[in-house]
C-alpha cells in the first residue's frame, strides 16, 4: 500500500508540474519564431491601394461623371445632374478612406519598425492620396486623430482644412527624402506593389524612383490647389520643384511612370465594375451634349474608346434637364470600359503637363506654356493607346494662342485636363470648383440654385456618433451644407 501511495504522489506532482509549465510557456511554445506577429507592410499596400481606386471608380461613376456632365441618367427620379446631392451619398466614400487610411498609417509604423524606408515612403504618399480625397470633398476632417481607434480615440477631433494640407506637404516632403535613398525592394515585395512593381522588366531602383516621381507630381497637384492662398506658400514651392531644385524633385516624364492600377480580368486586381451587367454600367445614363459635342469637334480619336454611336453619329443629350422632360439617351459609355485598365488611373503624365501649363501662364514658373499645353494634349490621346491625327493642331480651337486672354487659356488647358480626368475619382469636380472651367452649360432643371455643390455634406451618423467634434468644426468651418466652400477656395 505504501509503494502505491508513494507512486500516487509521485504521479500527482508530476502533473501539476506540467500543468503549472503549460500554463506558464504556453504563450511562447504556441508562437512560431518563423513568422510575423504583425503584417508586413507590403501587404498592406495591395489591398489597399487597391480598394481605394476602385471604390473611386465607383463613386466617379455614381456622382463625379454626372455632376461633371460626363454623363446624365436617364432616370428622372436621379438628380444628382440638377445638383441634388443627398447626405447618405456621403458614407460610402467616408468609411471606405478612412477604413484604408488605418491601413496605410499602420503600414508606415510597421515600416518604421522594421526600417524599410522605401515602404515608409510608399505608405506617406498614399495617406496622402486619401487624406486629400477626404478633405477636399468635406473640408475639416478627422485627420491628426484619424485612425487611431486601437488608441481607444473613437471621437476623434476635425483639424481645419489648412493644417491638414501643411501636413499633407511635410509628408511629401518626408517620403521624397526616404525614397531618395529607399532601401532595396526584393522581387517578392515587388510583386506586391500594384502600381510598378508588377510591370514586365520592373526592378527595384526603377520601382522606387517611379514612386518618388508619383509623389513629387501628386505634391504639385496640391500645391497648385492650395496655390490661391497665401499663407500655404504654395507658388514658391511649385517653382522651386519645377524650377531651382528640380534635380531634387522628380516628376513624371512619360506616360509609362504614371500612377496607374491596370485592372485585369483576373480576381481579385478586378475592376470596380468587373461584376457589373452592361445595363448596370451604362444602361440607365447616356453620354452628355457637352461631353460629346466638345469630343465631336475636336475629331478626338478617343471617342470609339469611350462612347457608343446612336444611328451613325456619337450624339449626346442635355444635362440638368426639367423634371418629367427626360430625354432620349443617344450615345453611352462603350461597354469595353468595364474592364478597362486604365480606369485604374491615380494622377498621370498628361495631368502633369496641364498643371505645369497653368503654372506657366499664371507666372508661378519659368516654361513654356504652349510646349507644356500641346504635350498634354499629345500624351492625353496616347495615354489611351489611339493616335494623334496629323492635322489634328490645326483646329483652331484646339490649337494654342499665345495672343489669347488668361481666361480664354485656362478653358483651354481644363477642358483638355477634364478628358484627362475621365473615371478619375473626383477630380474632375475638384478643379472645376478650383477654376471655374471647363465652361459647364446650365440646364433649366437644375437646383440648388443653379450652383455646383462645392462638398459633400458630412455623413449623419456622424453627429450622433462625434457630436461634440462634429459641432466645434461646424462652428469654424461653416454650415454643413453643399454651398461651403473650402479653405482653398474661399
């Protein structure tokens, strides 16, 4: 009886030593030392990027291409054409940015944590591209405090519109220097960059440098929006990157290094219409007077890219039309966009010209506005694969005078810069706000006051959700309605 009783204790002790072990080095037995505990920053940047574009796509489809006369539908109960913007238009774009704005600031962090100052400076531009998204389209916005839930921050505070944008270019600032010395990209992390990495012959020194031409032409774009107001010093710095230290800022040079995520028809690097019937597309809209009649008279050979003919003729019909007056659609978008690749464009070459072009003739740089002009006009028809007519600069309205008033030069250069903006999230509307051009007609349907809405409103729920903050911006800001302008505008 004692040899059992001694083997029972033995057998007892044991036990609860192991147990008491299990407990104690479960955490590191159960942890794989091969694998991350957080995700890798390339990772991240896919996904994504990838998703802001095409929830863009979708948005420009939806509201920037019929604010913009891009198109009009066909269903009189839509009014987004006659500038009826309703506020729950508002959460879509506002949780989806700033859903992936969480996942660009954490693949900065977890850049930074692992020293890799090329995906640090891949993660700045795209926080970039979504913060200026966000408050171009409502102004304040949670910014400084955004995306920082994990933080236990659930009612973040809206920063003002001008320190957003100052921070927006210290941020580019920041990533032209690390991307100036990037650490080396290796061919799997190449194959998760979804703008250059996964082009036929890309490496890593020309995958790198294409991203820091991306945020160098992505700073211009913002400083050229912020460039009225005086206090953002904007002019100055547009020369100095085009002008005095251009060697330090490099831009785009070709319509090869713009930033474009090239749909395919395989999932997921889909379209954001990939599911799309082509009714669902273009079945309920039909392409604008404005948008056709200007393409007509310019012999453009990006029509049959773009449009469909309706008895022979690309033919569009007006915008802004009277309630119960719902015309007949005549041309559409050519089916094919679906899936277009191109549809994936961020910022490109062309773009870049006409903002350079703008700067030239308002005197913020040295250049040529002409040569700028007519190399946008150029690269905006190749950029789509189609051909420049040899006579296609003798038409006069086309053609660049340098005789012609500052007005009369900044249509020519925007209605030029709205077909480079096709499909192009919202920033077509951004820069007709900016400018005033192209020269939009007014149809007699429109309200509003017959004024484009200059923002969206805030999404409802977030007064009841940040109230607090949501109130003390509107306070500075303005009345949250459609008609307040921006810090850039005013």
């Amino acid at each position: 009886m004692k040899i059992k009783f001694n083997i029972l204790i033995i057998l007892l002790v044991t036990a609860i030593t192991l147990t008491t072990a299990c407990k104690k080095d479960f955490k590191e037995l159960n942890t794989d030392p091969n694998k991350s505990t957080a995700a890798l920053p390339e990772a991240l940047l896919t996904p994504a990027l990838w998703d802001v574009v095409t929830k863009n796509n979708n948005r420009a489809l939806r509201l920037t291409n019929e604010l913009m006369q891009d198109h009009v539908s066909v269903s009189d109960g839509d009014e987004i054409h006659r500038y009826v913007v309703r506020p729950a238009e508002s959460d879509y774009m506002w949780n989806n940015w700033y859903l992936q704005l969480t996942n660009f600031r954490d693949m900065y962090n977890r850049s930074k944590e692992l020293n890799r100052t090329t995906h640090m400076g891949m993660a700045l531009i795209c926080d970039v591209f979504v913060s200026s998204l966000l408050t171009d389209t409502f102004g304040d916005v949670p910014y400084s405090e955004a995306a920082l839930g994990k933080d236990k921050i659930y009612q973040p505070k809206f920063d003002t519109q001008q320190n957003i944008y100052t921070d927006l270019f210290r941020k580019l600032e920041e990533a032209n220097t690390l991307l100036a010395t990037g650490t080396a990209l290796t061919p799997e992390q190449l194959s998760y960059d979804p703008l250059y990495g996964r082009t036929v012959g890309a490496t890593s020194a020309t995958t790198i440098a294409n991203w820091r031409k991306f945020g160098n032409t992505l700073y211009l774009r913002l400083l050229l929006r912020a460039s009225a107001r005086q206090e953002s010093n904007a002019i100055a710095k547009i020369a100095e990157i085009v002008n005095t230290n251009s060697a330090n800022y490099p831009v785009f040079t070709s319509n090869a290094e713009s930033a474009v995520i090239r749909y395919s028809t395989t999932p997921p690097y889909t379209s954001a219409f990939f599911n799309y019937r082509p009714f669902d597309f273009s079945g309920d809209n039909g392409l604008t007077e404005f948008f056709i009649n200007t393409l007509n008279n310019w012999n453009d050979p990006r029509r049959p890219l773009w449009a469909t003919q309706a008895s022979g003729t690309y033919t569009g019909i007006p915008s802004g039309y009277v309630r119960g007056q719902v015309p007949e659609r005549q041309s559409a978008y050519n089916n094919s966009l679906i899936n277009e690749p191109l549809l994936g464009n961020i910022i490109n070459y062309p773009e870049l010209q006409f903002m350079l072009a703008e700067a030239a003739v308002k005197g913020y740089i040295s250049g040529d506005a002409k040569t700028y002009y007519d190399n946008g006009v150029v690269n905006a028809i190749t950029f789509w694969g189609a051909a420049v007519p040899a006579d296609y600069f003798s038409n006069t309205v086309l053609a660049w005078n340098a005789a012609d008033n500052i007005d009369f030069k900044m249509e020519k250069i925007h209605l030029q810069k709205y077909y480079t903006l096709f499909f192009t999230d919202f920033q077509q509307w951004f820069e007709y706000r900016r400018t005033g051009h192209p020269n939009l007609p007014k149809g007699a349907g429109l309200q509003n006051d017959g004024k484009m809405p200059v923002r969206l409103k805030y999404p409802v729920f977030v007064q009841s959700a940040n109230g607090a903050n949501y109130s003390a911006a509107v306070a500075v800001f303005g009345p949250d309605d459609l008609n307040t302008k921006m810090w850039w505008n005013k």
